[in-house]
C-alpha cells in the first residue's frame, strides 16, 4: 500500500477540481523519503532533494517530484514518518 502513496498523490492532485492550483495532502504515517523518491523515479519522474541542513540533521528530509506532464509534487517526510504533500497536477496540453 505505501509505495502506491506517490501515485495517490498524483491522482488526488491531478484530479482536483482546480486544476493546476496547488493542493495539499496529509499522510499521517507511512511514507519515507527513499519511497517517495523511488515512486517517483518509477513514474518517470526527477527526484530533488531540497532539504537545508536544519532539516537533514533533524532528521526531516524535504523532496520534490517533477514529472514533464507539469506534475509537481514536494513532501516534507518527518523523522516521527509524518509527511505532508503539496503540488500541482499536470498542465494542460
């Protein structure tokens, strides 16, 4: 169920009713920053890690998912695995 998380993301994002505004998903627990990255890799996306120095020693990782259809999603995953979600989904062509 988790490395399905990204694809979710994607979903919701991209079939939001405003379509490329930005949105915001909440996972309580579950995802971390190496599942993140390679459900992204997976779809074809560019993985971006983002994360300043406070965060990589607190233990929180920052990154970002682009994809080339406009997709773009960024998640904060927290040492305690929370992790929150915002992005875009895909431009219109």
């Amino acid at each position: 169920m988790r490395p399905l998380f990204l694809s979710i993301a994607i979903v919701v994002l991209a079939g939001s009713p405003a379509f490329a505004t930005d949105n915001t998903l909440v996972k309580p627990k579950g995802l971390t920053a190496s599942q993140f990255s390679s459900n992204c890799q997976n779809q074809g996306g560019m993985v971006t890690d983002v994360s300043s120095r406070t965060d990589r020693s607190a233990g929180n990782r920052v990154i970002t998912c682009d994809k080339t259809n406009g997709t773009h999603v960024t998640c904060q995953v927290n040492r305690d695995g929370t992790s929150e979600c915002a992005g875009r989904g895909p431009t219109r062509q």
